[in-house]
C-alpha cells in the first residue's frame, strides 16, 4: 500500500511539473526536478510515466534534436501544472501587503494563487531549492506600526460598495469626539498608508471629500442603491494633494551637508531624479541638493537624520528644524517629580 501511495503521489507531482504548450519539458528535466523532491526514480521510469499519462491528461510530445518533449494542452481540462518559482516567492511577498488593500472578492479569487504559492515553498523544504519562505522577507525603510485592526465584515461591506459604486452606511469612531457617529457614505477610493487604511468617500449631503479610517468605522453596511459619481476624482491627483489639501504640493530645492552614511545611502537609493552629491572640502561629508517636494513626509524623514544632516535651504525649513530642536531640548532640560 505504501509503493502504490508513492507512485500516485510521484505520477501526480509529474503532472504538475509539466509547463503547458507551447513550453515544453524533457524527460531528463522532468527526472532531475522530481529528485529534487525526493522521488528516487530512474530515467527510464519517468519516461514510462510519461506515456502512462499521455492519454488521460491530454499531454503533447514532440521531437526536438532526437529528445522527446512534453507540455500539457492548452485549456486542459485539469490545472496540474506547477508553479514557477519566481511567481510563488512574488505571491507569498506579496501577500501580507495585499490583504489590507484589495476590495475582499479579489482577495478571495486570489485566496488559491496564494495557497498554492505557500504549498509550493513548503514543497521545497525538502530540497536544496528550499528554505525560501523562511529565509526572505520584505522589509519596510524606517520602523514600521502594525497596521491597525480591521473588522472582516467592516472590510468586506467597504470594499464591495466602493467596487459596486453603492452607498455605505458605517458608524464612526471620532477621535476628536470619542464617540460613535452614524452615516452615510458615497465611496470613491480607498489609500493604504504606513499601518493604516482609509477610505475617501463624501458625506451624504455634503460634496467635500473626507478620509475615514477603516479601523475607526464600527460597523459598516453595503447599499444597494448607487452612491454619487465622481468624474473628477483621481486617486493619484488625490495623493500629491496631500490628502484632501487644497493647494498642490510645491517642489523646492533642498541644499544639505550630509554625513558619510548618508551621503552613501542617498548614492545608492536617489531622494530624487533631480539629485546631486559634491564633497566638502576638508571634511568627508557632502553637500546634497536635490528637488523634493514641499511636504511635511520629507520634511519628517529630514528630522529623522538627526546629526547627520546641517540643511541650509528651504529656509523655512531650517526654521522648522530649529524649532523643534529647541523645544525637545526644553523637554528634556525639565525635572519632572
């Protein structure tokens, strides 16, 4: 019972490592991958595998230098193929970033892409192929907060009224208020930033368009009548407005000593396409100027540098720094009792 458990499990794993038409796989290939999972076969066990299959599973051959090759039909009637690996390693990265992003029917149609993905790398733990799932990671620049805790049902009523157009009718949290308000929403997109999701939707009522975090919504129910159109709205336009600001962001010119680890960095990983590192005589740190936008993201990732950086322009900038070093410096100059 064993032998006939192992042979239905190799036939099965053949199947599966058959690329379909107009990709093709040779016998000897096909061996070498199976060893790699652990099926101590001959070559010539394989090959009678292969004509075993060949009828059942629509599987193509053809001639090619003197070697036989197989691919499975396309359109058959059964998805055996194996993944690749790039594409499993891709969907199991990419999965912890999906969740909190994609309307939930999507994530449920991709639920078995990502299941497949994890099957796949587990698979390879057993070769010298393995080891993928617990040796790579994808690391956010800087600290990163655990995102916020989203209720599933709020979830999947916010996604499929703003990928239905239909109205949402939530309860809300107010931080300011801290208290839970009800109403009615006309959903026009939804930005995930840091640890924290909202979704952009206008007030019935009310044309203005608000942000509203979705950890904040309570509950959450999906209409069935349409929300408002919004020809105008752009998420991208959206974005480099900072959010619902009224004026644009403005670029401006940033001029900088930086430290020599910085310098290094920003020389390997740009601030901006319009960038420049000079050194400074005497000294092993250098001037940067770069084209940044007027926004308080970078002015934020310019307080973070700390030490390693002197900034000489945009004087409000300088301004800004020198403000918060004398207020930090006041904090920690007091005894607190």
């Amino acid at each position: 019972m064993p032998e006939a458990k192992d042979t239905l499990l190799r036939l099965f794993s053949l199947l599966r490592l058959i690329p379909e038409h107009p990709r093709y796989s040779t016998a000897p290939t096909l061996h070498e991958k199976l060893r790699d999972r652990g099926f101590s076969v001959d070559l010539r066990t394989v090959q009678r595998d292969l004509q075993r299959l060949s009828g059942p599973f629509s599987l193509i051959d053809e001639e090619e230098g003197g070697r036989k090759q197989w691919s499975h039909a396309k359109n058959a009637p059964l998805d055996l193929r194996d993944m690749e690996p790039a594409t499993a390693l891709a969907l199991y990265l990419a999965e912890g970033h999906l969740k909190n992003l994609l309307p939930q029917s999507v994530l449920d149609l991709l639920g078995p892409q990502f299941n497949k993905a994890r099957n796949y790398l587990g698979e390879l733990e057993q070769n010298h192929l393995g080891h993928w799932a617990r040796s790579v990671r994808a690391l956010p620049n800087g600290k990163a907060l655990l995102p916020a805790d989203i209720d599933k049902s709020v979830w999947q009523q916010t996604s499929a009224a703003l990928l239905e157009r239909k109205q949402l009718r939530i309860h809300y949290l107010s931080r300011s208020k801290g208290e839970a308000k009800q109403l009615l929403l006309h959903p026009a997109g939804l930005i995930s930033r840091h640890s924290i999701s909202y979704l952009i939707a206008s007030v019935d009522g009310y044309d203005d368009l608000r942000q509203f975090a979705l950890h904040r919504i309570q509950q959450a129910e999906y209409l069935n009548t349409p929300s408002r159109a919004r020809p105008d709205f752009e998420v991208d336009a959206y974005i480099r407005q900072q959010l619902n600001s009224e004026a644009p962001i403005q670029q401006v010119q940033l001029v900088a000593d930086v430290s020599p680890q910085i310098a290094w960095l920003l020389n390997e990983t740009p601030l901006s396409p319009e960038q420049s590192l000079e050194a400074l005589p005497d000294s092993d740190w250098q001037r940067l100027q770069a084209v940044v936008p007027d926004d308080q993201e970078t002015l934020w990732w310019v307080f973070g540098l700390g030490e390693n950086v002197r900034v000489w322009e945009p004087q409000e900038w300088v301004d800004a720094i020198k403000a918060r070093t004398a207020l930090t410096t006041t904090l920690y100059q007091q005894h607190l009792i």
